[in-house]
C-alpha cells in the first residue's frame, strides 16, 4: 500500500501531461464562421448609425459605446478622397496599458488568411480602403488573460454611406486561428 501512496502523484502528474496541449490554452468554446457585417460613417450618417466595429460584436453606435476598434468614415483621406478606418487612437480615445486596437491589410485571399500575427498594425493612423480590400483587425485586450482577439475582414460593399464588411472573427482568447469551426492556433 504504501508503494501505491509513492506513485499516485506520478500518476496525476502523467495523466495531466498526457492531456495538455502545448499552447497552454484552454479548448476553444466558440465556432469561428463568417457573417456579414454593416458599419456606418462617422459623417453623414445618423447619430443613431453604428459607425463602430467591435472584434466578436460586429457594428456598434460610438455615440453610445466607446468599446470598439476601429471607426468608418466616407471623408477620410484629403489627398484621395477615399473612406477610410479609424483605429481608436486616431480618435483620440484613451485605451490605457492595453495593446492598441489595428488593422493590417493583407494580400491574399480572404478563405486563405489562416492566423492572425501578434505585431505589424496599423494603430496610429487612418487607413484608407477600397472594394475587395482584406485586413486582419486587432482588438484591445478583452480577454482575461491579458490578450486581445482577432478578426478578417474583407470590404465586399459600400453602400449609403456605410461600409460592408464579409468578417470571421475568433473571440477566443488566446487563439489567433482564422478559419471557420473551432481554432486549433
């Protein structure tokens, strides 16, 4: 009996090694799919219009709620013309010691943006876009373990003065994956 006393916690440690994941992260909870999201101008608009986009909530009013990541506006850029994305700091909302909300334009193909990196947004400027345009979106820290949550989004529209976003964003912290069902990264 007491051989068996000696080696149950050399059991326990084994069994929690053998199912530990290598990331340290707990499982996913939430499926990553895609939707369709609408974000009105900050100009030209309606007060009431969402002109906000919140990783994980999509559109949300600014006039109500300052917790979002970034801002449309149809008179952005003076030297373009074009609309442009508004990360917070650009309108001058405080975020504290949090990493700041941002945007990085990519390349590829929508379905082929598979994870989003931690560093390389644009926080500090206005991001002019255009049609078929795709970007990753960095949120602020919104997850308990001290790390922001990432979204895809691709500009599929523009229409009365909003903009229309195809989006798939992981709200679970921790995982920076990007395709559709339960992230394994």
């Amino acid at each position: 009996m007491p051989t068996i006393r000696r080696l149950l916690p050399l059991l326990a440690l084994s069994a929690a090694a053998a199912c530990s994941d290598n990331d340290n992260l707990p499982d996913p909870t939430q499926e990553n799919f895609v939707d369709t999201v609408t974000v009105g101008s900050l100009t030209d608009t309606p007060i009431t219009t969402a002109s906000g986009y919140r990783v994980g909530s999509g559109a949300v009013r600014t006039d109500r709620d300052p917790d979002f990541d970034f801002a449309y506006d149809i008179q952005g850029d003076p030297a373009t013309g074009a609309p442009v994305i508004l990360p917070l700091v650009v309108l001058g909302i405080d975020i504290g010691n949090s990493a700041a909300p941002g945007v990085m334009r990519r390349e590829e193909a929508f379905d082929a943006i598979e994870a989003a990196p931690s560093n390389g947004y644009v926080t500090e400027e206005a991001v002019p876009v255009a049609l078929g345009e795709r970007y990753i979106v960095r949120s602020r820290v919104r997850c308990s373990i001290g790390v922001p949550i990432y979204a895809k989004v691709e500009i599929i529209g523009f229409e009365d003065n909003s903009l229309v976003l195809k989006v798939l964003a992981n709200t679970n912290c921790g995982y920076r994956g990007l395709e559709p069902g339960f992230p394994d990264r």
